[in-house]
C-alpha cells in the first residue's frame, strides 16, 4: 500500500522560508517521478513542481520559478520543497504526489500540509 505523508507546513510571513517533506512508502521510491501540487481557497489544484526518477529532471510552475525547489532523497524515501521568498498568494494546502510526468500529476496522494503565508 502506497503512502505519501506530507510535513513542515504552517504559518509564515510573506518573505519568509519553509521545507515541506513528503516520506513516501510502499512503492519503489528511485523509480518515481514525485511532485508537489497545491489548491488555495475557492481555486483549482495547480501543479508546483515535479522531479523525474532517474535523471532527477525539474519542472516548475512559472509562479515559482527561482523560489521554490524540488528535490528528492532516494535513500531516505523522501521528497522535499524548498519554499523561499514566500508570498501570501502561495497560501494553500500542499499535496505530495508520485507517478506523474512534468506537470501531469500520477494516481498517488498525500492528505497535504497547510502553508499559509501572512502579509
């Protein structure tokens, strides 16, 4: 069975920093591609950031480009965001999420962490 638990979200202030974690079991964790996706209040889930297995290929949304950074750790099972220069916009909760492709997220999720960001 599958599981993706997220962690590191809480309240921040606009500039500010956090890490989000996302340990991952139950599947062949270097064999993922692993991604974080994101929905604010009253909006749509928006991809964030995805990392391909193997080569550890990057995508990002235009949104976050050159603040936020995916990275994986394949000997832990563990995925993170790193989240710089953080805005108010950026306030939603965060998925984990395994299998996808570039900004197509696969078929598991994690139950998210809630970032909020303060003016």
């Amino acid at each position: 069975q599958v599981q993706l638990v997220e962690s590191g979200g809480e309240l921040v202030q606009a500039g500010g920093s956090l890490r989000l974690s996302c340990a991952a079991s139950g599947l062949t964790f270097s064999s993922y591609t692993m991604g974080w996706f994101r929905r604010a209040p009253g909006k749509e889930r928006e991809f964030v950031a995805t990392i391909s297995w193997g080569a550890g290929r990057t995508y990002y949304a235009d949104s976050v480009k050159g603040r936020f950074t995916i990275s994986k750790d394949n000997a832990k099972n563990t995925a993170y965001l790193q989240m710089n220069s953080l805005k108010p916009d950026d306030t939603a909760v965060y998925y984990c999420n395994a299998g996808g492709s570039s900004s197509y997220p696969g078929i598991y999720w994690g139950q998210g962490t809630q970032v909020t960001v303060s003016s």
